[in-house]
C-alpha cells in the first residue's frame, strides 16, 4: 500500500482529497502546514507529497525547495496541488522541483491518474537500484541476493516469490506491513490466496537468510504483520 502525505491547509479539501485516495487504496497522512509536513517527511518517507503551495507561515514552494535540498528527500514524489493555476506559477512550481502541478478546482479522477503516472514514473528507478541492508545485497539487474557467511560474501539460494517478498520488505525497512498489504503488492490484487500464505513464504525466507545471519532482520509485529528491521550500528571502542 503506498503511503500518500496530503500538505492542504483547507479541512474540506484536504478531506476530499484524502477521502478519494482512500477509495483507491492508498494509505493517506494529513497535514495543515509546513511544519507538520516537514514532521511527517522526518519520521516516516511517504512515497508521494500532493502539496499545497499557499500554507501558513512557510510556504508549499519553499518546502519542495527545502526538499529538493536534501540527500534524504531528493527523489520523493511532490505533485503541487494549488490554486495558483497562471502560467508563472507552474512554471515555478515545476522548476521548483515538483514532479507534476495540478491547479484547484480539479477532477479527482484525473488527480488519480496523475498520482498513478508519477508513481509509474518513479517506480523503475526503485525497481532497478540495488539495494544493501544488514550485511543484505538484493540486486534486482541480477536477481541475486547475497550475504556474508564466515566472513565471505555468497549468493544465498532464494526462490522467486521469496525475492520478490524480500525486495518489497528491503525497499520499505522499517514499516509495519500487514498480510493483506503484502498479499496486494508482492503478489498482486488480481491473486485471490490465503493470507496465511504470506506465513508460508516468510518461513521460508527467514531459512534462506539464516546461512548469512540476517534471518531476524525480519521482525514478526504481533496482531499487525512483518517489518524488516535495519541493524542497530555497534559504537566502536
């Protein structure tokens, strides 16, 4: 489930906006002003920003701004999702950095289709980057995942669904993801299989992992579903 962040300070709007991504299946976080924003981006990376330019006190151009700065925050999805509909003003907003610039009044279902094609845009990149995590290399270009076992890096022997499970869970660390959420992205909302299915292959995975010690990086969250967890980094001596 992709997590959407929503900076409008208009209750109504930011609602209706919320209410339609929802609908669609995205999991939506709101925020009234910058600040709050910039604390939503700072605890959790959403996978898109639809963002406000006119915000109390600091501005939605001058957050894309601040954004666009940062190592961390470089590459995040931002669709500006305002009023300033002139000419000068997308140019701005798009040369601000903003992926794409939709102005108020709009149709929710062409907001949809512009969230999907960013999205879209963006998933390759994600798709196609290496990924290290906890002594774990998963590269997709290769589809090999490899680990350290007595001190030696090795290919480590995984299935197909298990690397799809693991690729999914190594490019979303840290989040709790349920079995339905799991079901949806690594296999698919047109996959109509148990839940519990989900067990079978994390089993399976956590098997895969153990020749190279990383078997516990996958946490079970009781009554909630799975996290892959990065190691906590040892201070030296």
């Amino acid at each position: 489930m992709s997590r959407v962040l929503v900076v409008e300070d208009e209750p109504a709007i930011a609602e209706l906006v919320a209410l339609h991504l929802r609908h669609a299946g995205f999991e939506v976080l709101l925020a009234a002003d910058g600040d709050a924003a910039a604390s939503a981006v700072d605890r959790v990376l959403p996978d898109l920003v639809l963002l406000d330019w006119m915000l109390p006190a600091t501005s939605g151009l001058a957050l894309l701004k601040r954004w666009r700065s940062q190592a961390r925050t470089r590459e995040l999805p931002v669709i500006m999702l305002t009023a300033r509909g002139e000419e000068a003003d997308r140019v701005a907003g798009l040369d601000g950095g903003a992926d794409d610039y939709l102005a108020k009044p709009f149709s929710p279902s062409e907001l949809m289709a512009r969230i999907r094609a960013v999205l879209r845009r963006r998933a390759p990149e994600a798709l196609d980057a290496a990924v290290d995590i906890g002594g774990l290399r998963l590269d997709p270009a290769t589809r090999r995942v490899t680990g350290l076992v007595d001190g030696q890096r090795c290919e480590l022997k995984i299935g197909p669904t298990e690397f799809r499970l693991l690729h999914f869970l190594m490019t979303h660390p840290e989040r709790v993801h349920s079995r339905a959420q799991m079901l949806d992205r690594v296999w698919g909302d047109h996959v109509f299989i148990e839940e519990r299915t989900v067990d079978v292959h994390i089993k399976r995975l956590r098997e895969a992992l153990q020749p190279a010690g990383c078997a516990a990086l996958i946490e079970t969250v009781r009554g909630a579903g799975y996290r892959l967890t990065r190691p906590v980094e040892q201070p030296v001596a």
